[in-house]
C-alpha cells in the first residue's frame, strides 16, 4: 500500500506543480524553451555501456597502460518534462569511464575499453522504480536561485521532496531515501576506495574500473563492504555523529582532499544549522599516519557566520582554509524574502586558516566580497626557523555570483560594482516579474520571435554553425565582473590576521583548475585551466561550460613577477594580455600557455597524468573528452549517432594531440573527473554487495541490448578506417 502511495502521489502532484510554476506539463521545444541544459551535447543520456572496445588514432602513452580515466558529471534519470526549471549542477551522478585495457594476448599493449554507470544512489533508485515521476525528486538548483520563483513554488518543491521521501520511508522499494546526494560532482581514491561526492551527503563508493556502487562511506565503514574491512569501526559514529541532525551534519565537500604523502583524507561538512561547519581528517586504515595520528570526525569550525553554498577549500600539508564568502545557501533566507541561494555583496569574503588537525584554532581573514567554486593549489610558507609563516592559496575567484545563475541559464543580477548597474525595483517572491520589468531575459535580450540558437554559417561550409546549448545570458564586461586565478597570502605572523597578498595573476577568465596531483599540497609550478575564446560571455564557470581552450598557467614565475613589481590589491593583476594575444604568442617559454580546440569542437576538464621517469613537472599529459558539435541538428539537438571522443594532450608543450579515443556514445558535458593507476585499481578493498538497479528499470535496459550490440558493431566499421595508425604526434 505504501509503495501504492508513492507511485500515486509522485504523479498526482506534478499538475499541481504546473499549475503553480505556470507551463505546460507537456516536453517543450527546444527552441521555444529556455532551459537548454537539457539539450544538446548538456543533454542526458539514457543508454549505459559495460567494457566496450575502442578505436583510436595516434600513439596511446605506456604510462596509462592498465590504468581508467573516469569523469563524474549530472545525468537526471527522471527527465519527461523538458519544459521544467534545469540547472548544469543538478541531475543524477554518471560516471564515463575509458580503461586502457592490456591486451590478452600482448599484455604490454592496450585496448581502450568504455564504460558509463549511473551511480546508484538511494534517489536515483527511487527515480528508477517510480517511472510515473516527471519532474526530478530534489528542487532544481534553479528554482533556488531564480529571484522570479514563487515564494509558494519554492515552499511546496521543498515539502514535495519531503513528502515523497517520508513516503519511501514507509514504501517495500529497494532502496528507501536515507540520503538525499545526487554524488554527481567529482570522483576521488583514498585507502582502497573510489569516492564519488556531492555537498548534499557524504561520500558513496564505487568499484573500478566496471563504476558498479557499493555503498555510503561514512568515514568508518562503506555499505556492501567486507565487515573485515571495518573491524571496530562498526559501531563507531561516522559522519555527522549522533541526534536529529545528524542527517544534515554528514553533507560532505564536493572536493574532499587526500594527501600525496600520508594518504589521509581530509574534507568539511556544511548546513545551514550552527556551528554550521564541521571538519574530518580521515588517515589511511592500516598506516603508520593512523598510529601517529587518530581520526579526526566532525569536529566543528568556530566563528563561521552562517549556511553557505560552501564548495571547495584549501589543504596544505599543514594547514586547511575554508571559505565563509557571501554567498548563503539556507531556507532561513526565505523568512527574508530572498532566494534560497542568496549572494549578499556587501558582505565580506572570510577565510578560515587553521592548523589541519586544530579547527579550534582558527584565524579568521575578511576581504572584499567574491564567489570562489575551485581553489587550485594551497601551500605552506616556511621562515628561515622552519616554522610556518603564511599559507599561501591559488584560486578562481569570481567577483560576483553570475556562476549560479548562468548554470541555470538565468539572467544574473547586476553587480553592484558595475557602471551598468540597475537597481531593480523590490518584488514580492509571491508574483513574478511585471510585464513592464527593466530586467526581462527573454523579453530585453533575446526577443520573443529570436530564436534561442542563432544559426551562423561558418565560411566555407553550407552548414550552419549553431552556438549549441545555453543562450548566454548578457553578462557586464567591465572589470566587475571576472575570474581569475587569484593569489591569496594569509600571514600567520601578524598580530591581527592579515592578508598581504591578494591579486590576480591574469586577465584571462578560467574555472576547473587542475595540476599534477604530486604537486598538489606544496607550492607547484603549473596550474591547467579551462577557458573560451567566446568573448560573449562573461563569468567564468559560464565560460566552462563550453570549454574551447585549455589554458597552461606558470604561477611561479607570475607570482615571480608579481613581487617584482606587485599589482594593486584585490583589482591588480600581473598578466594583463587578452586571451587572442596569449593565443598568438609563440614564446616557449611564456608563462602563460593556450590551446586552442578545433572549430567546434569543445573539450572538458583536463586531467594530469605524469610520464615514468618525468624530468619536469609537467613533463606528462592532458586527459580529456571531447565532442564535435557539428554532430547537432538544426534544432541544437545531438543526432542519434552522435559521439565523443577522449583526446591525450602533451602538456609540456601544449599543442601535439597524442592519440584519441573514439566512443561509442557521447559524454555530456560534465563537471570533474579524476585518473586511477593500474595499481589503484587491483588494491581496492573486497566488496561483498553492489547496489543493484531495479528490476523494472534493468529490464527496460535489457530490451535495447540486441540494439547496442549493432550499434557497437556499427561505430567500429565506420571509425576503423578513417582513423590514422601514425605513431606520430597528432597536430590538430
């Protein structure tokens, strides 16, 4: 009767929404819909592939020999009604996987294989066994955001999730909604485990290099693991502790940190309940750093000043910084007739420094307001004494919230720094904008006959060339409105904590920092970023989601310049070219590097992997997907053989493309990803139970098998014989 309930009231209450929100319940157009989230190469896919074998062009690096690139990245299983709120952080996790297989018969060759899973948390279980859901469980991110929501939208989004979370509670389904992350964010190794994340829970494990789930860790023990792996842990409180809101308590970072040397894993908690933030160091099970050094769970982190969109921090190996910035993520916002998810400018950016096993000890620092989504590197400066003098910290900051609202394909609001700044006037969160509005996106910008996707002929070809995915929001281009790779100096040795350095170390607008992960709690050299030559846009992550050009950043030698002859604090920066000047430079040994992708061609977060025996420490390569989006119709819509590749860049020089990997299907674009050795994946702990898909949902799967088997079949005949054999250095 109970799972009768569920399925009866996860239906019945979609009119009810659509008749709050005001559309139709019907699929929209693409073209006449704004959310293009779900379109295009950003549109999910519905097909999951087990090891598939790979065609490839070029020379594939020895070093990746019995090695697995894995992407994480939102994939919504519930997804019938294209009409409704979308955000490019929303959906469930999916994981795309290339494994770089030995050969059986020469096991010093390798045969790429491809695999994608969905992560099978308890809500992608539930979205999988009520078919009859149109809209996705969880609010969208969107609607959180959007200043145009009704008040009273917002308030039933929020009890409808609820609702049907008590509802699974009491229902026979597999799987009941205990926790409520998508774990679609990144992907991590520590002690034996793959770790998917998200802020909404804590980290769920998952098997290489098939991406099978296991279960939750909740920093003691996994579901589905081998109770010998737990020993005493088993009934030891894990994540989140004891009471009430334990629940609340175990939302884990998106970016948990693990240390190269001692191997611990280090990670913050944050809700909108005081302290607010909680702090966990977590060592290695069966180590010398967990005799040393006893685990550390949730300890709290004083003086944090509220419930924030809290994504990223920094670690060194010493130290840790978390970032209480003005951008707040709590329901209490509602009482102040403000959106959920709420950026206040006129507040300041507080860093919290601490030693890594003390957060009660924390320092607090305060700057100018800013949005930070990605911190880069994060390291400690000694004296001559040896003794700590200042945690230094890489990172992209952005001067506004525009992130938010560009992943939602949301106007953002205007930042108040700007010149063409305009004040809106107040509104009730119980109505929607007025018709005489200043500020209408579809109306002011975009026109109601214009359509969405502007068709632009590309010179030389009858073929249209469409700027695919989310029209982009008119963003200001004034300095107000930027990121950058930014340096921060927190000094330790003044007596009123002081930030002494703080500036930009180039123009040019980047988000998903990576580095050599060796490199990743000392100060490194390198930094890779992802860029775009599209001037239109504005804000950075904005700019990510349509990555054309991956940038090669010597921070060293900037930071060099920029005690030479320092910029201006906060608004300075060091490296002051344009993006198309970085592009034409041909110094070897610029410190600032572009590569520039193919005309339409788009690639996502680069990922490093070092050579054997490296020199240098960029002496490695670039992983990567990559799609054509020559592969869209007309319409923006990816055509049903559309298919992404993996390329392998040489990161020292940042132009020769080594080999690329030919998929059987596309990767949507995604969020972050990470590379596991051949020795990562045969020491993973024993699992005795994997998280199974529903029987209703598997079967459903099952009926496409004889499908994919020609369509596999297919894609083989059509790569196999246009793709070159050269072991040369692919220059494209």
């Amino acid at each position: 009767m109970a799972s009768f309930l569920l399925h009866t009231a996860s239906a019945a209450s979609e009119p009810f929404a659509a008749g709050l929100e005001g559309h139709s319940m019907l699929p929209q157009e693409p073209l006449n819909d704004c959310r293009s989230y779900l379109s295009g190469n950003f549109a999910p896919i519905e097909t999951t592939y087990s090891s598939t074998p790979c065609t490839y062009s070029g020379k594939i690096p020895q070093e990746l020999l019995g090695g697995q690139y894995v992407r994480n990245g939102g994939n919504p299983v519930t997804n019938a009604d294209l009409g409704r709120d979308a955000h490019w952080f929303d959906g469930d996790g999916m994981l795309a996987g290339v494994l770089f297989q030995r050969s059986p018969s020469k096991p010093d060759e390798m045969i790429p294989h491809f695999m994608n899973q969905f992560i099978l948390t308890d809500l992608c279980i539930s979205a999988m066994e009520n078919p009859s859901l149109v809209t996705p469980i969880l609010p969208s991110i969107s609607t959180l955001v959007n200043p145009a929501s009704r008040l009273l939208v917002i308030i039933y989004r929020i009890f409808r999730t609820a609702f049907l979370v008590f509802l699974s509670l009491l229902s026979r389904s597999r799987q009941s909604i205990k926790r409520i992350s998508v774990a679609n964010t990144a992907i991590y190794f520590h002690d034996g485990r793959a770790l998917a994340t998200c802020e909404s829970g804590p980290p769920i494990r998952v098997q290489l290099p098939g991406l099978e789930t296991v279960g939750w860790f909740d920093g003691n023990r996994v579901e589905g693991e081998s109770l010998q792996n737990c020993k005493s842990a088993a009934e030891e409180p894990g994540f989140g502790g004891t009471g009430l809101n334990s629940w609340m308590r175990e939302w884990s970072t998106g970016h948990p940190k693990v240390d190269p040397a001692t191997g611990e894993l280090v990670l913050f908690h944050c809700n909108f309940t005081a302290p607010y933030v909680h702090y966990s160091v977590v060592p290695p099970q069966s180590s010398q750093a967990s005799q040393l050094q006893p685990k550390l769970l949730n300890a709290p982190v004083p003086g944090c000043s509220g419930g924030k969109m809290m994504h990223d921090f920094g670690v060194s190996l010493q130290h840790s910084v978390i970032l209480d910035l003005p951008l707040t993520l709590t329901p209490y916002n509602l009482l102040k007739n403000q959106p959920v998810v709420c950026y206040e400018p006129d507040k300041p950016s507080r860093f919290g420094v601490f030693p890594r096993r003390e957060p009660g000890n924390v320092q607090w620092f305060e700057t100018a307001a800013c949005c930070i989504f990605h911190t880069a590197n994060t390291w400690d400066e000694k004296d001559t004494s040896g003794n700590v003098a200042a945690v230094n910290m890489l990172a992209c900051r952005l001067t506004s919230s525009s992130v938010v609202f560009s992943a939602a394909n949301l106007q953002p609001p205007p930042h108040p720094d700007s010149a063409k700044s305009i004040s809106p006037r107040p509104m009730s969160f119980f109505a929607k904008y007025d018709e005489d509005d200043t500020v209408d996106p579809e109306r002011d910008y975009f026109g109601e006959k214009t359509p969405l996707l502007t068709q632009i002929t590309t010179a030389g070809s009858s073929r249209p060339t469409l700027p695919h995915g989310p029209p982009t929001p008119p963003i200001s281009h004034d300095d107000a409105e930027q990121c950058r790779l930014y340096y921060y100096r927190f000094s330790l040795t003044h007596k009123v904590p002081t930030i002494t350095h703080q500036y930009a170390l180039s123009v040019i607008p980047v988000e998903f920092p990576t580095l050599n992960p060796a490199y990743e709690m000392v100060s490194a050299r390198y930094i890779y970023t992802c860029s775009t030559s599209d001037a239109s846009f504005g804000a950075a992550l904005g700019k990510a989601t349509k990555v054309d050009v991956l940038v090669k950043m010597d921070v060293q030698t900037l930071l060099q310049r920029g005690e030479a002859h320092p910029p201006s604090t906060v608004t300075g920066c060091v490296d002051n070219r344009s993006l198309s000047q970085v592009l034409a430079s041909q110094d070897e040994k610029d410190p600032v590097r572009a590569y520039h992708m193919p005309p339409n061609w788009y690639a996502q977060e680069a990922r490093f992997v070092a050579r054997d025996n490296a020199q240098a420490e960029d002496d490695g390569f670039l992983l990567f997907y990559a799609f054509d989006e020559s592969q869209l119709d007309e319409y923006g819509e990816c055509l049903p053989d559309a298919v992404s590749e993996l390329w392998i860049l040489d990161a020292r020089n940042m132009r020769d493309v080594l080999a690329r990997v030919r998929l059987p299907q596309r990767v949507p674009y995604g969020l972050h990803g990470n590379w596991f050795s051949e020795e990562k994946i045969q020491t993973q702990r024993r699992v005795e139970k994997y998280r199974e898909m529903p029987a209703t949902k598997a079967r459903a799967m099952s009926l496409c098998g004889e499908y994919r088997k020609h369509y596999c079949l297919t894609i083989t005949v059509r790569v196999a014989d246009p793709m070159p054999t050269s072991e040369s250095p692919l220059v494209v």
